[in-house]
C-alpha cells in the first residue's frame, strides 16, 4: 500500500452524505461529512465503519484532523457523528462555513420542540473545538502542508491543497469555475497537482437526460411564470444557505427586469442565515425585503402577489400561496469539468460525488474525458469502499 491512499466513505458514486478518507503516511484525515436524503426523504450519514473495515485504521481515534469545505449539509450534516467519535481530530473549516453550519446544525434547532439542551450543549462543544482557516493560508506541519484556496460555489466554500513527501493533492469540494450572485470564481493552486480528488456533480451532463442549463435559472422562469397569473408563491428550501442563493438571483432578476417586481418576503430562519451571510460578503437586504410575519397567510389572496422564501424544517402554512420546491443545483457541467481540470493540471483524477444510478456510461465517459483532456491525464469515477493509491 502506498503513502498516499484516498478511500471514499460516502457520496463517492451517489449524491449525498460526502465523506472521504485521505491517508498520507501518518496523517489520517477525514474530508467532509455530510448527511443525505433517500428516496422516502430520510437522512442518512456516512458509515464510518466501512473505514474501520478497509483497516486503514484501527480506530477512529487516529483520525487527526476533519476539513469541511463549505456548509451545504451534503458535505457538513454529519459532522456531530464525526467530531464525536474522531475525539482526537482538529476540525477546519473558514469562519463563514462554521457561523452557516453552526446556525443550520444547532441555532436553528435551539428553538425546536423535541431537541433536547443536550444535544444543543453538544454541538455547542462540537463548534467549540472548529479552527478557522483561511484563504491562501498554509498550516505548516513539517512534512506536510496544508493550504486553503476559494472554491467559488458558496460564500466560506474552500480547496484544500495537500503536499507530503513531494506529492501535491488537491481535494475540490464543491466549486465553481463562474462567479455567482454570492461568490467569485475558484481560485486553484499554480502549480500542477499529483491527484485530484474532483467533486464533479454534473460531469455527465449533458450525456444524460437532464437540464443542461443552470437551474436557478429555470427556477426563476417558472417563479415569474406563476407570479404572471397574479399567485403569490412559496419558495419551500430544503436547507437554510440555499435560500440566501436564491434571494440573491430573485433580486437580480427583479432588477433586471426579467422576473416581475414584487415584495419578498423571508421566513425569520431564512431572514437569520441572510444576516450571518451578510456579516461576511457585505448587504444582501434591501428595501424590498421584508420579514415574513403571522399576518402574511391571511393577507395572500386577492391582494398583489409576493414571493416568500421559507424552508421545508420550518413548514410554514400558506394556504393561498402556490408551494415551489426550490431546490436546485449550481454545479458545473461535461465541458466547464473538463476546463476545470486543465487548469488544475493533475497526472489522476479521482471523481467523487456524482450519481452512478442515472447513468450507465461511466467507463465510456471515463475515456472521452481522457481523450478530451489529452495530456495523459488518467481519470477514475470512484466507487464506495474501494482503496486509490497514488
Ligand atoms: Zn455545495
């Protein structure tokens, strides 16, 4: 077995529940730890005994550090799970990541029926032991260096560049190669990279049958399409950091004039992540946004439309407003992954966090990427449980 081993726990071949394992000599870390839906809509968390299993370590205690790349739940739901039974890891994420995190893991359920004082004074302990790192910043531990690069994709989103022995690692998370409404494009190291661990949601587009266009903005055609027939809507968010990505775009196109002008309202949790957000990028509110408050349901038919932003946890009643699923996808697809790795310059691509069950093409996809790049790259789509060496 080599020096270098990366091992998917979670969310290698599937959406959901990110989790990976890196081995480097003695360093073992854990890269993410995210939760997922199933198919009836139950959270399920990586299984860390799959890495127990594979005998790359004997006990989670080895595991000395926990990097989360940014707050999206598929890649930090599961950290309580984690930071309790890796009591010997550091945990680092950006400060924004950990203010998102802590309010979508503990704030926001502090104020929930049914979570005990407990468990809030346990995540309180959790975010306690979180180190911030920073852009462009190295953690220097002698013979191997840890920096932080902007992913783009969320505000607080980071890379993470490994070097250990002369060999250079990169692990994307979750990245952007556009700028968004919140955040700027990624920023990737200059040198090339021995191995790129590539979060690649949307590499098979548009091989699939699926929308090649970004989803925000079919989202936001059909928000206007329903605000044309005088309905007012509600946006229902599957997690809190998605909605302050949609107010964003609502208020891009309401400025520009592509989605109808009409006041928008935010749930109080929503109005809360909006702030913490806000604290770190600069002013999202404007005069146009307003707090949802109890009067809100009662006043929606016959009067002019709004959109209210609120999300599934909260379960807001609004029996006049027409219910949008607003979840959505910003990831990058086929030919922006295959730009993405140009610029990384890696000699192996290990893909992670893609859906192999919508798709039956992978080894055909695996050489037409190989073929595209044409520079002797050699890409794997990883497979759960299974070990990659460099
Ligand atoms: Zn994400």
């Amino acid at each position: 077995m080599g020096d270098v081993v990366f091992f998917p726990i979670g969310g290698a071949d599937s959406i959901g529940a990110s989790c990976y394992f890196l081995k480097l000599g003695p360093y073992n870390i854990i890269l993410d730890c995210g939760t997922g839906l199933d198919g009836e809509g139950r959270v399920y968390e990586p299984d860390c005994m799959s890495l127990l299993r594979s005998g790359l370590v004997d006990s989670m205690d080895q595991i000395g550090m926990i990097i989360v790349s940014h707050a999206h739940l598929d890649h930090v739901g599961a950290l309580a799970t984690f930071a309790g039974c890796c009591s010997n890891a550091n945990i680092y994420m950006t400060q924004l990541t950990r203010n998102v995190s802590h309010y979508q893991l503990c704030g926001r359920r502090m104020g929930e029926k049914g979570v005990s004082g407990e468990e809030s004074l346990m995540y309180e302990h959790i975010f306690d032991r979180v180190l911030f790192v920073g852009y462009s910043q190295t953690m220097d531990y002698g013979d191997l260096k840890v920096t932080f690069y902007p992913a783009g994709h969320f505000p607080g989103a980071m890379m993470t560049l490994f070097e250990y022995e002369g060999k250079r690692i990169l692990y994307s998370g979750d990245y952007s190669l556009n700028e968004n409404a919140l955040s700027g494009r990624c920023v990737v190291p200059d040198a090339p990279v021995d191995l790129l661990v590539l979060c690649s949601i949307n590499a098979v587009r548009p091989y699939k049958n699926c929308r090649t266009t970004n989803q925000l903005d079919d989202l936001m055609s059909e928000i206007n399409g329903i605000l044309e027939t005088e309905a007012s809507l509600n946006c229902v968010m599957k997690q809190f950091s998605k909605s302050v990505e949609l107010l964003m775009a609502l208020n891009e196109g309401m400025t520009c004039g592509r989605i109808r002008n009409v006041p928008v309202y935010l749930s109080k949790g929503v109005l809360e992540v909006v702030n913490i957000v806000e604290e770190q990028v600069g002013p999202i509110l404007n005069a146009n946004m307003h707090l949802a408050d109890s009067h809100l349901a009662r006043s929606a038919r016959g009067s002019e439309p709004f959109v209210l932003i609120s999300t599934e946890r909260e379960g807001m009643d609004m029996p006049h407003c027409v219910k949008v699923d607003a979840d959505f996808t910003l990831h990058d697809g086929y030919l922006q992954t295959v730009d993405f790795i140009r610029d990384v310059r890696p000699g192996k691509v290990v893909v992670v966090h893609y859906d192999s069950s919508c798709f039956s093409g992978f080894q055909w996809l695996k050489r037409k990427m190989e073929t595209d790049l044409g520079n002797g790259t050699s890409i794997d789509f990883a497979i759960r449980g299974n070990k990659y060496c460099l």
